[in-house]
C-alpha cells in the first residue's frame, strides 16, 4: 500500500528512512483521521475559465523546496446534524521544522451550508504565530497539534453561524406572530403572555450606545421550545448607574430591540455596606421578580443578569418562566457567578467575568 511518510519533516510516497534526522511517521496522521484523509497536494492548473480558489496564488509564490499536503477533517456540527468535512492544506517550509512553523490554509470555501468568510481564513492561515493559537518552537513537530487547533476553531465558527441562523429564524417567526395567535386553553387569557413588550419593535440608533468601561458581557445558548427562545446575558457591575447604561447598549443592537421581551433583567449591587437590588418585567409578568429571587437564593452580588423572550406564537404558559429562570442561570454559571465564595468577600459570590463573551 502506498502511504504519505515524512523524513526530516519532508512527506513524500513511498518508504521511510529507516533512522531519519526528525522522523514525523504520517502514517499516524493517517490512523487518526483516516488512510485517504491525507494527499500530496498539486496547485489547480491554471488553464480553463475558473478562478484560482483563495489564497492559492500565496501559496505558489512560497518559497522553493516548500512541500505541501492536504488533509480532510470532519467537523461535528451541535445538535447531532450530519457532520461536515473541511480540507486543510499544510505546507512544510525547506527548513521545518528546525527554523520555520509549517503553514496551514483552508482549502474549503463552505463549510456545510456556510461560505468561509475573511477573519476564518485568516485566523487559520496565523495558526503557527498567533497569540493563542498553536505554539511552534525551534525543531518541534506541531502539525497534528495545528490541526487539531483548526478543526476547534472550525466547529466554533459553525456553531455560532447555526444559533445566528436560528435567531434569524425566530425573528421572523416573531414578527409574524399576533397576540393571541395561537390559543392557549390553559388561561393564556389571564395573562399577558404574547403581547410584547412596550421596548420591542423600536428600531436602534444609527450609533450603539457605549457600553461602559470595564464591563464584559457573557451570553448563554439560546433555549428553544415551541418557537420561542430564550436566551440569557450576564455582566459584573460595580454602581448601579451602570445598569441603564448596560440596557441601552443591549437595546442598540437590533436583534436584541426586535424580540417581544428584549430586557427581562435583575441585579443586585453591594456598594458599602449598602445592598442595592432592582428588576425590570419588561412586560412579561412576574419575570423580573423571579429572577431577582433566584439572584437572592444564589447569594449572588454585583451582578445584571437579563433575558431576551424571542415570541414564536404558541403561548407556553408556566413553562416560559421556567425556561428564563434557566436562561439567567445558564448565563450566571457560564460568567462563573456561580463559583465558590472567596474567603474575603463575606460569603457572597461575585462573577470572576469569565466564560463565552459576546459584546
């Protein structure tokens, strides 16, 4: 069987060097991701009518004696939907790997339904001199390590253009919803549950509002259950005079304005010896009281926690207070609110601001 091999970090077909200088066995690559994942790589020829696929004309133009391969990787996708492959090309330099990183490009232009937008491509064409990424030192073997890295970065890139195209979806679904739509036979008449929100529909301002200095805003997965969405934020605050300055800024972004209950939200702050603590319904009854009393159980301090209701037109009842109680505690744990007590802070809990930042 013939096999891709790599003598002094060089591939090439055929049989190793029994004792090379710095043996990279590719066949190992080849047991990972499979026998046929990994080719010698040839530029497309230049003849016919196609344009040459991104960053190809970088690559011919590297310097001579470069050797070069592709490799096919499977990327999950969330939820358990049919997984996707992507094909990376390494390229290996004269002198990998004792004096120079290999490269790695993205040869996929879509990865499933998506088209590889700039910052992707880029990001993984700086895999080897990044701060972050992969870390190449003089004479060490890092392909495998850069690979790995990408399909990371690959299945995070997807997963966030999925829950945007979600969000999308739920929007639209939104927008067509009417109160009352559907009809609830449980005593949805009772309640104002469909009706938005008096913030919801206001089209933003042309310049966000500023967000104030120092504040990061951690955003949970979205919970979805019969069209509608929910999906948390959390953010450490210091004064409570950060808090409508929080609100504007969430409320700047259209996706967040456009939802029936955009800015369902509860804090609490310690200032002194002072507990200040406030909620806001946003026209979802009893929400806001409900997540200042999960803040209060948890012993929670300095905290915003806030919950965006995207309307899908079936009324969920009881259920839908569940499902924001959840959304603020997801969005608490993932901010690290959640931690143990420091031994210097009287037992209450304050976020370390850590976890998936969104804005």
């Amino acid at each position: 069987m013939q096999f891709l091999c790599v003598s002094r970090g060089r591939p090439s077909f055929g049989s190793c060097d029994p004792a090379p200088r710095h043996p990279v066995d590719c066949t190992v690559l080849q047991s990972i991701y499979g026998e046929d994942a990994i080719k010698l790589w040839r530029p497309p020829s230049r003849s016919g009518s196609q344009s040459p696929d991104r960053g190809t004309e970088a690559v011919n133009s590297s310097e001579p004696g470069t050797i070069r391969y592709q490799v096919d990787l499977t990327i999950e996708t969330p939820g358990g939907e049919e997984p996707h492959q992507i094909t990376v090309l390494v390229s290996l330099p004269p002198t990998y790997p004792s004096s120079a990183p290999p490269q790695l490009q993205l040869l996929s232009r879509y990865i499933g339904p998506y088209g590889v937008d700039a910052p992707l491509f880029g990001m993984i064409l700086r895999t080897y001199i990044s701060r972050g990424a992969v870390e190449w030192t003089p004479g060490g073997e890092c392909v495998f390590d850069g690979l790995e890295w990408v399909k990371e970065r690959c299945t995070e890139w997807l997963a966030e253009r999925m829950s945007e195209k979600k969000i999308g979806e739920l929007l639209r679904e939104d927008e067509k919803a009417k109160p009352g739509d559907s009809g609830d036979v449980h005593g949805a008449a009772h309640d104002n549950e469909g009706k938005s929100s008096s913030r919801s529909g206001h089209e933003p301002p042309d310049t966000p509002a500023e967000m104030p200095p120092g504040i990061t805003i951690v955003e949970a997965e979205p919970i979805v259950d019969r069209k509608s969405a929910f999906v948390g934020r959390a953010c450490h605050i210091t004064d409570p005079s950060q808090v409508p300055l929080i609100l504007n800024h969430l409320m700047s972004d259209r996706r967040i304005a456009r939802a029936a209950h955009p800015i369902i939200n509860a804090w609490r702050c310690r200032v002194g010896n002072v507990l200040h603590q406030d909620n806001d319904d946003d026209g979802e009854t009893a929400a806001g009281g409900r997540l200042a009393h999960l803040l209060q159980i948890l012993e929670v301090e300095n905290v915003l926690v806030v919950v965006t209701r995207y309307f899908g037109g079936i009324h969920l009842g009881p259920d839908r207070f569940k499902h924001i109680n959840q959304a603020a505690r997801n969005a608490l744990e993932l901010g690290g609110f959640l931690d143990a007590p420091d031994d210097g802070n009287g037992g209450r809990r304050q976020g370390k601001g850590k976890g998936h930042t969104k804005r």
